[in-house]
C-alpha cells in the first residue's frame, strides 16, 4: 500500500457506540490514513459534505434502527464518499443491509487485522480511482432496515449484550469478569450484579454452561476425544471438566458420547449457541434451561 499517498487522505471514524466505552481505532488504519475521530453528535453529516473524507468507518456496537438511518442519510448526502461498517452484531440480514447501501466493507469485532488490510488496499484503490476521474457515485437505492434490528438501543440488555458477543468469540481462551465488564462500558462491581440480577445466574456460571454446551456440539462427532474437546472450549484440566460436564447434564463426558439422540441437546438450544444473531436473553435463557 502506498502509505505516503494515503497519509494525504483523511477517512473518518465516527464514534456511534450506545454505552460508556469509548471506540477505538486500528493502529491499522491510523498507520495508513490521517484519522479523524468523531462523535455522533449531530454534525457528522455536515463534516462528511464539508471535509469528503476518502471513507468513513462506522463503530456501532450494536447497531439500531435509529443510527442506521442516521448512516443511510449520511450516505445519501454524499453518496460518493464510501463508508464501512463495525459492530459487534453477526447477522448475514446487517451484512446485506450494510452492502446494499453502498458500504465497501463490513467488520464484525475483534476485526481481523488481514481483511482489514485487504479493505485499505480497496480504499487506495478508490483514491486513485476519484483522483483520475473526479469521483464518481456508486451509490445504489437504500433498502429498509432488517426487521429484526431494534428501534433503539435503550433496551436494558443492550448493556450486557457484548458480554455474550465476547464469550461466543473467547469462550476458547482463558476469560476474567473484569475485562468482560470492560467490554461493556462498566465496573467490575456493577456488571457482576447487573448480570446476575438480569439472566438469575452470575457471570461466571453462564460462562462454563457455554462451554459445556459447545463441547456436547464437539461430542457428537465420533472422531472427537474427550480431552481434545476439553481444551478445545476453554477447560485447563480434563478431571475438572468432567466434573463440570457432570454437575450441569447428569453424566460424563464418555456418558454423554454414548447416548442416543433424545439424550442430546434440544433443537432451540442448539440453535441459541449456533445463531450468534439471536438476543441476549434468549442465549442466556436457553442455557439456563438446558441444564437445569
């Protein structure tokens, strides 16, 4: 990438998160482009028709309906000026909402460092692109919001929900409370509590209930082995894992491998953990009910 050239080009990054946490930019692209960072306070569609940026970036969380129309007007203030998108939300219906309205890229968190860097080189690309021609509109008509984005983000669970997002991403890899609270814009203390008082189950007990329920997923392939599967979804020690396993669903492990298909997970539960789109308390809900 030619840096010299892009480090004359400004891009955007508006700050649209909906908590206290404060959006952060790739070293990534701030090594590639002169970054401005914005709040969305109103002014940001102005800024765009005054400065043209060479792209705006989008952190949304969580997106609602509210700041995708707010984005959808942005874009069709300045139609030529490309935007991205980043959120925390996997949904394949945001992903086409997002292309369909004119976006070059579209970033789910924790953004891979690759394909972010293959979006720059198509960022560079449309530089030289509008240097030669005078720019020109690739926008095409917007398209109505996916139904199942919410209204607004004043949703009490809105605040937890990157907590879910995180386990989903991490579940894998060793998980402290504190560093989830801080995913979600809040105190050790008041995440905690908040958790626990919204899905009646502490941080933590959620967090080995995930576990367990992805390593049911990996058990029902016979060419899994149990410790395998053990470090696979985040235990450290097998003896450890089969005692949990066992608290939560009955049996052990070997147990669980040898049951027959009534014996296994539920449908609606196997499609809470496997569709990262689905709402927060509908994860947390299905987990609890599953093994209780």
């Amino acid at each position: 990438m030619d840096r010299q050239m892009n480090n004359q080009h400004t891009v955007f990054w508006v700050d649209m998160l909906a908590g206290p946490a404060k959006s952060d930019v790739p070293i990534l692209l701030e090594q590639s482009f002169a970054v401005t960072t914005l709040q969305d306070d109103g002014s940001v569609g102005e800024q765009i028709s005054a400065q043209k940026p060479a792209c705006v970036f989008y952190d949304c969380d969580y997106p609602d309906k509210m700041r995708l129309e707010r984005i959808r007007r942005y874009k069709e203030a300045c139609p030529s000026i490309p935007f991205v998108l980043v959120t925390l939300l996997h949904s394949e219906e945001l992903a086409v909402w997002t292309f369909r309205n004119g976006a070059v890229d579209y970033f789910v968190k924790p953004i891979d460092l690759d394909e972010l860097q293959q979006c720059l080189r198509r960022l560079e690309q449309i530089v030289r692109f509008q240097n030669s021609r005078g720019g020109r509109s690739l926008y095409r008509a917007a398209v109505e919001i996916p139904q199942s984005i919410s209204r607004s983000s004043g949703r009490p669970g809105d605040k937890l929900a990157p907590a879910i997002h995180f386990v989903r991403q991490n579940y894998a890899k060793r998980i402290f409370s504190d560093a989830v609270a801080r995913q979600c814009g809040l105190s050790p203390t008041y995440f905690s509590k908040a958790f626990s008082q919204r899905f009646n189950m502490p941080f933590q007990e959620f967090l080995l209930r995930y576990r367990v329920a992805r390593a049911c997923l990996l058990l029902e392939n016979p060419a899994s082995t149990i410790t395998d599967v053990c470090y696979a979804v985040g235990f450290k020690d097998p003896s450890y894992f089969t005692r949990v396993f066992k608290r939560f669903l009955g049996n052990s492990p070997s147990d669980y491998c040898k049951s027959n298909g009534s014996d296994r997970l539920p449908a609606d539960f196997r499609a809470s953990i496997d569709n990262s789109s689905s709402a927060t308390s509908q994860v947390v809900r299905s987990l609890a009910g599953c093994f209780n």
